[in-house]
C-alpha cells in the first residue's frame, strides 16, 4: 500500500515548516500504533536530512490510488495527460 504522508515540522528555535513523502507498507495505517510508529520513522528521517533536531507531527496520510495501466494515444506527450479547466462556483 501507498501513501502520501503529510507532516509539519517545529525546530528547537521556533522554526516550523512542512513537508510530505510517499512511502510503502506491506499493511494499511489502521491506527494509532501505526501512526506513532510512522512518526518516528519520518522524524529520523528529516532530523538526518535537515541536520536539526526536530518534534514533528503527521497531518495526513491518503492513499494512494492502485497502479493501473495508463495508456497513451500516439501523439500525447506528457503534457497531455492531464487537461486541466478553470471552475467557477456561485
């Protein structure tokens, strides 16, 4: 299974910020065992890469949708993939 986890991050000297990573489990996030676990997993992680102490604290973890197939006409390029459109609300 994977997901998307979104965090915030708060350094010792008042600094905050905010981060995400795409990660794969064997099993689904069913709890807070999992969450906690996740937590220092991901802490570990960032404390490495930013070489800062740091508390941070998970905002979200949607998974993501299952891989499938994507199919693509002769002429589409990247680009063409995904067409986005502007959307008014009233």
């Amino acid at each position: 299974m994977k997901y998307f986890v979104s965090y915030a991050y708060f350094l010792q000297n008042g600094g905050h910020g905010f981060g995400n990573i795409g990660l794969e489990r064997s099993w689904p996030i069913s709890g807070p065992d999992d969450i906690e676990d996740l937590t220092l997993q991901i802490t570990d992680t960032v404390t490495r890469a930013m070489g800062k102490k740091l508390t941070l604290t998970i905002t979200g973890w949607p998974q993501f949708e299952a891989d499938i197939e994507r199919i693509r006409g002769k002429d589409s390029g990247p680009s063409k993939v995904v067409q986005l459109a502007s959307s008014r609300s009233e």
